[in-house]
C-alpha cells in the first residue's frame, strides 16, 4: 500500500503542485524513509511515531529535520484531501527551532576574480564564462540556469525570461557584460547533438545539455583557480546578486520578483546579511583601534 500511496503523491507533486522534479524527489524519499520503519500503516500514524522517528535522528541537523516535517505535513495534507485521514498528524508536532541561516556569499571583487579565472581560449571558455556571467548577473536557480532557452534570450531588449519553480515565468533584466558574454558563446556554440537539445543554450561538449552536476564542478573549479578559499555553489552566485542588490538599495520586493520567491520572507534574509556583513566590519575596526591602544 506504501508503494502505491507515494505513486499518486508523487503524482499529485508533480502534476497538481507543479514542483520541481529535485523536490518532489527530496520529499518522496522522506516519505518512504519515514514508512518504511514506521510500525504502523500511514493512515494510522500518530504524532508519537513521528517523534519517536526524530528522537532515533539526532545526528541530523534541526535544518534536515525540519525539512522532513515540511516533506510529510504536505504528505498527510494530501492523505486529508484524498480522504484517507481526518486530521494530520503533524499540526500536534512542533517545527524544530531554526536560527536565521545565512548563506555564504562572495564579495564583488571574489565574483569578479572567479569569472576572470575562466581560460577563454576555446568554446568551452566562452559558454563557463557565460554561465557565471548570467548565474551572477540575473540570480538564477542551478535548474534555472541549466535549462535556459535561447527562445527565452531578448539581448537587445537586455532581458531574460525564466520559467521557474511552480512553472512560473518571470522577466529577469540582463547587464551589458551578461549580454555581451552570452553573444561571445552564441558566436561558438556547437551544433546540438539532437533536436531535443537545439534550443537549449548552455551545452556540455558532446551537444546536449549542460547539467547541474557539472555546473557544480564548473563553480567549484574555477573558485580554486581563482584562490577563492570560500565553500561554494552555483546558489552562491545567486546569494551574492541578491545581497549586491540589497547592500545598494535595491527595493526588497524588487529583489523579490527577480529570484521569483513567493514569499517576502524569504528575501528579507538578505537583509540579514547585510547586518551581519556591517558588524562584522565594525567589530574588525574596534579591534584595530584596541590592538593600536594596546602596542602604545
């Protein structure tokens, strides 16, 4: 039964929500975790059973944990709607409590240092280049920017349009130098492999599509390259444009509709950031002025 009921919420996920296809499976693997040492049948899980699944997942960070809360509170809302359950049990389980998470984020000159790291001798130096360009430049999710169309390219418009999570669209504003690298790599990209793969802009070298994991090793080379000591991502990219934003008074729903969040809240994180950054800067300056006292 556990097998059939995860099928049609996956189902559910992907044709009702609209979700992604990494959250969908992110939610469903918690979900069969969950049931499959779960000692009772899923209609008949109790708050009980989901605490005492936490309590055995102490090494898991409260982040994952409350993840996997979201993943089955959405799980045993569907069971609601489909009839198999009359309340969830979730609503009598308290969401871990979650400091605000500040996510790394490069400093202009560190952003300017890991693109100007990029060998542009080849095709392959053109499209990394543009990819960062465009990763910083219009904030994009990985799954974004690796499934970018050129039907979606308005260069001369200096735009971008983007069908994002929920599959939905926004127009995202594109710079001269995003602009101008993504022309530089339309000039020499290669033929696509395959129709499936011939409106799609980045391509890895054998004509079809650029993929995520390799958008990843993309990052993570060229900031070695570039002695950016910092752990980071492709999401790093999209941190730092927003927080660029911010830290020069970009209005914050602005900022809001360019990463296509649906809520607000999720974007004040970046003002967070921006506090933090300032403190930190404040804190190094008293400790300058202590360490002089101190020599004198």
């Amino acid at each position: 039964m556990h097998t059939k009921l995860i099928t049609d919420y996956e189902y559910y996920l992907r044709m009702e929500r609209a979700m992604s296809p990494n959250t969908v499976a992110s939610y469903c693997s918690d979900i069969q975790k969950f049931l499959a040492v779960c000692e009772v049948d899923a209609d008949k899980v109790q708050p009980d059973d989901i605490l005492q699944y936490l309590s055995t997942s102490k090494k898991v960070s409260e982040r994952s944990q409350s993840r996997f809360l979201s993943a089955l509170r959405s799980f045993y809302d569907w069971m609601q709607i489909e009839g198999y359950m009359s309340e969830n049990p979730c609503d009598r389980v308290d969401m871990p409590k979650l400091g605000v998470y500040l996510p790394s984020v490069l400093s202009v000159q560190e952003v300017e240092a890991v693109i100007n790291s990029i060998d542009r001798s080849d095709w392959i130096g053109s499209r990394d280049k543009a990819i960062l360009e465009v990763l910083y430049g219009c904030g994009l999710r990985v799954s974004e920017a690796v499934g970018l169309r050129i039907s979606g390219l308005y260069l001369d418009e200096g735009f971008i349009r983007i069908i994002g999570k929920g599959n939905k669209e926004r127009l995202i504003p594109l710079g001269d130098m995003a602009c101008n690298a993504v022309r530089a790599y339309l000039d020499v990209r290669p033929q696509p492999a395959d129709p499936q793969s011939d409106d799609l802009l980045f391509l890895n070298r054998f004509g079809k599509s650029f993929s995520r994991v390799s958008m990843f090793k993309l990052i993570k080379k060229q900031a070695l390259i570039a002695g950016v000591s910092k752990e980071i991502s492709p999401h790093t990219f999209r941190h730092s444009f927003a927080t660029h934003l911010v830290e020069n008074g970009a209005d914050l729903r602005v900022v809001q509709e360019m990463l296509g969040h649906e809520s607000i809240t999720t974007t004040e994180i970046y003002t967070h950031i921006e506090a933090a950054t300032w403190q930190k800067d404040i804190r190094e300056k008293i400790e300058n002025v202590l360490n002089l006292r101190r020599k004198k």
